[in-house]
C-alpha cells in the first residue's frame, strides 16, 4: 500500500488488513459486529446442543453431539481471541452470557436479535429432542457453510484465515447432522421429521439477513462482504433442498 493510496481506496480495491493498529473505526465497528455475531452464535448454539446430549440414541448420537458442543465453542475461542486483540473482554463471554437462554418455542421474532447478545435470531429458539435437535442442525449446517464460505474472504487476513480453519469442522457437523436424519428417517418416518423442517426453515432463512440491505455496497467496499444477500440465501436453498430430498423431505411451503 502507498503512503497516497487511503486505507479506504486500499480495501476498495482487494487489499487486506491484519493489525488492529491500521484499522478504521467504521471498519472496525462492522469487523466486531462480524466477529460477535458469530461468536455469540457458536456458544448459544453449543450450549443449546449440549442440553440434548444425553437424548441421543445410542453412545455414537451422544459422542457426536458432544464433539459438536466441543468443536463449536473452540471454533468461537478462535475468533473470540481475534476480538481480545481489539479490546473485547473476552473473559467476560464465557462467565457473564446467557448462552442458554431461550424465547418461546411459538415467538416470531423474525430477524431480530435480542438484548441477551449478538447470536442470529434462530439461537434464541429452544430444541426439543433429539430430532428437533437433528432437524435444526442439518439446516443451519448448510446454512453455516453458505455463511463461511463468504466469511472466509473477509479483507482483515487473522480473521480470515480463522474462518478458513472453522469451515471444515461446521461442513462435518453438517455431515453429521445429516447422518442423524438418515437414521431417524427409518425410525420415525419422513412424515413426522417435514413437521420439524418446517419449523425451522423460515427462522434459519431469516438468518441471511434482509436481501434488500442497504449496507452492502458499503461493506463491500470494506472488503467484508462479496455476495450480496438474496444470493447467499439462494445457495442455501439450494444446497439444504437436495440434502431433504435425500431423506424424502422437502423445503417449506
């Protein structure tokens, strides 16, 4: 970068940051809110999971589950730590959230968030069973993927990198999540798991955001974002449409 070119022209045109120091503040407003909105997230959705554990039928579903809580809160340690760089205290995410805290299973909040903290509005819905916990799982894992996949380009590098090392793990939950269906489907029939998809079709849509955001073109300058919303929720349609197929399931009305 030369001493004329301005930090915003810089990112304008692809180039990358990886100091807190060379940061702006708009920059790092929207780079925090990133780094929360997945890092609250990751621990509300482990510690949602974690309570299903012992539901899992069989040592194979509770060994799997478990590695899904485990890996989860690692994945969110990763970019936490990338937080702490840029002042977050990050002692206080682990000891002073309410990660298990849940709305009502009929709330309707859409896209909202609420003042417990930075998760998407689908962590604030509450898992009931194992295969709820199957059903929800498998559709936001395709939803994570469409997510890091877009992350993993971000302009700060740390971060970006971070997101990179995250995307493997997330694609084998998915992986998992899936193989959790296929099981279920002999046990319980299709029939009764569509029930649970339709639930959280919707609420794991409204986690793309709107598609008609007027932030976008900004934070793409930035270097934060490529794809603009309506396409990532498009690939996520049709990425989680074939994976229902599969089990004889389909998206919702």
């Amino acid at each position: 970068m030369t001493d004329e070119m301005s930090i915003a022209s810089y990112l304008a045109q692809g180039g990358v940051l990886s100091n807190p120091s060379n940061v702006p503040p708009r920059y790092r407003a929207e780079l925090m809110k990133m780094m929360a909105t997945f890092v609250d997230s990751e621990l509300a959705g482990a510690a949602g999971f974690a309570d299903i554990i012992n539901e899992g039928p069989g040592i194979k579903a509770r060994i799997a589950a478990a590695k899904i809580v485990l890996e989860k809160s690692d994945s969110a340690e990763k970019v936490l730590r990338i937080m702490g760089e840029f002042g977050a205290d990050t002692d206080r995410y682990a000891d002073h959230h309410p990660w298990t805290a849940r709305l009502e299973r009929d709330a309707d909040i859409g896209q909202t968030r609420t003042k417990h903290d930075m998760r998407l509005a689908v962590f604030n819905y509450p898992l009931e069973g194992w295969a709820d916990a199957v059903v929800m799982n498998l559709l936001m894992g395709s939803a994570v993927a469409v997510q890091l996949e877009e992350l993993s380009h971000v302009s700060y590098q740390p971060l970006a990198e971070a997101f990179r090392a995250i995307q493997p793990v997330e694609a084998h939950h998915a992986e998992l999540a899936e193989e959790g269906l296929m099981v279920l489907v002999e046990t319980q029939g299709a029939e009764t798991l569509q029930a649970l998809a339709d639930y959280w079709w919707p609420r794991v849509a409204a986690s793309f955001g709107s598609e008609t955001s007027q932030k976008f073109e900004g934070l793409k300058a930035m270097g934060l974002r490529r794809t603009p919303n309506a396409e990532l929720k498009a690939r996520w349609e049709q990425a989680a449409t074939a994976v229902l197929a599969k089990a004889g399931m389909k998206p919702a009305a």
